[in-house]
C-alpha cells in the first residue's frame, strides 16, 4: 500500500479563519479522497480529490467551503473555509486501489474551531 | 435507515475471551465488504476483507451472508491491544464506501 503523509496532524483554529491540510503519497495514485469524521461519528466522504480539474463533492459539501487542489497524481490539499465550532472534527484524505477496492488513509488532522 | 448498520457497543471484555461483532447493509447490490480497526484520534486501518466462503487471520474471522445482508467479525482470546473501534465497511462497486458508525471494544485485564 502506498505511504500517505497528511499534515499538520492537528490545529486549534480561530472561527472565520481558514486551514489547509496536505497529503502527500509515496507513489502515484489515481483516486484520492477527503472525509471527515465528527466526533463520535463514522467518516463521511467530503470530495473526491481530480487531478487536473474540479474536484467532485458530495451532497452537503460544497467548494466554497471546503476547496481542494490536486495539482499532480501524488499530492492534494483540502482547504476549511471560514470555519466554525462545527467543522472541529477529523479530516482524512485517503486512496483507492480499484483492483481490490480497499481504501488507505492518512494520519488525519484533528481540526479544533474555537 | 442508515445503509450500514452496527451496534456501537461499547463491548467491555476480560482478556482471554471471544467476541464477536455484527454489522447489516441495506443495499443488496454491495459487492465488496471489510473491517477496518481505528484507534482512538488515530486513522482508519485495514484489518481484513471479507468473502462470503469466510476468511481468517491469526485469532480474527470474518463471515459474510449475502442472503441476511450481515457481516461479522469474530475475535478470540481477546489482547489488551485489541481495545479499538471496529468498522464496517460496505462498497457497491468503484470507489462508493460506506462506513457503519463503529463497535467500540474494551478489553481489560
């Protein structure tokens, strides 16, 4: 399975401010995906993160708020916009290998909004 | 109803003992099945897959009944470091994942 880098780990962030979370793979992966995990839930999938072009969000999510890039088939980057107390959560990005569907994640970053 | 069903527990059991964990789907269209474990504040990991003739792994089996749409895991002779969450996990074909909310087990000593 490929190595999946994701910082920073955690932060403690000011509501109406905005942080990005990067995730760095070891090797090149077509399918990268962000989730989120409130606490106490299961993961929820935010988007799925395309190379090249606008990433695809699910229902409740939108890009105005959660922004992301992925300029090249190994990295991406998920932005919380204009965060509130309701975003502190756990965010995750992830890969998939198609051949047997199994899903790999980052270390996740715990998201504190005060 | 939600598509991925588990009892959230939490289990609390001695070392040593069996446990076991159940998971329903609603879609019967879902093709592939996991269990992922996750430690508190850490990621998701995969444990197993599971295959409908049934699988195991060291003290750890999986089950599957396409007909009942239920998964199972089955843990023996508990460790301390088996304390976790235990996540099911459905996929209907591609990348489309449903994680059930998790079953918590506390193993003590």
């Amino acid at each position: 399975s490929a190595v999946i880098s994701q910082k920073p780990s955690r932060d403690i962030c000011q509501r109406g401010t905005s942080l990005t979370i990067q995730c760095q793979v070891d090797s090149q992966v077509t399918m990268m995906f962000w989730y989120r995990q409130q606490p106490g839930q299961s993961l929820t999938l935010i988007a799925t993160a395309n190379q090249g072009s606008e990433a695809t969000y699910e229902s409740g999510f939108v890009i105005d708020k959660f922004p992301i890039s992925r300029p090249n088939l190994t990295f991406s980057t998920l932005t919380v916009s204009n965060m509130s107390p309701e975003d502190s959560s756990i965010y995750l990005c992830s890969t998939y290998t198609p051949v047997d569907e199994k899903l790999f994640f980052g270390s996740g970053t715990q998201l504190s909004v005060l | 109803r939600k598509e991925v069903e588990q009892d959230p527990g939490p289990f609390n059991v001695p070392e040593g003992a069996t446990v076991a964990f159940n998971c329903t789907y609603s879609n019967s269209a879902s093709q592939s099945f996991f269990w992922y474990r996750q430690d508190c504040r850490k990621e998701p990991k995969l444990l197993m897959s599971v295959y409908s003739s049934g699988n195991e792994d060291g003290r750890f089996t999986a089950q599957l009944n396409r007909a009942s749409q239920y998964i199972s895991l089955l843990i023996r002779d508990s460790k301390l470091s088996d304390s976790a969450t235990y996540l099911c996990v459905v996929s209907s074909g591609g990348f489309k994942t449903i994680f059930g909310a998790g079953t918590r087990l506390f193993v003590k000593a």
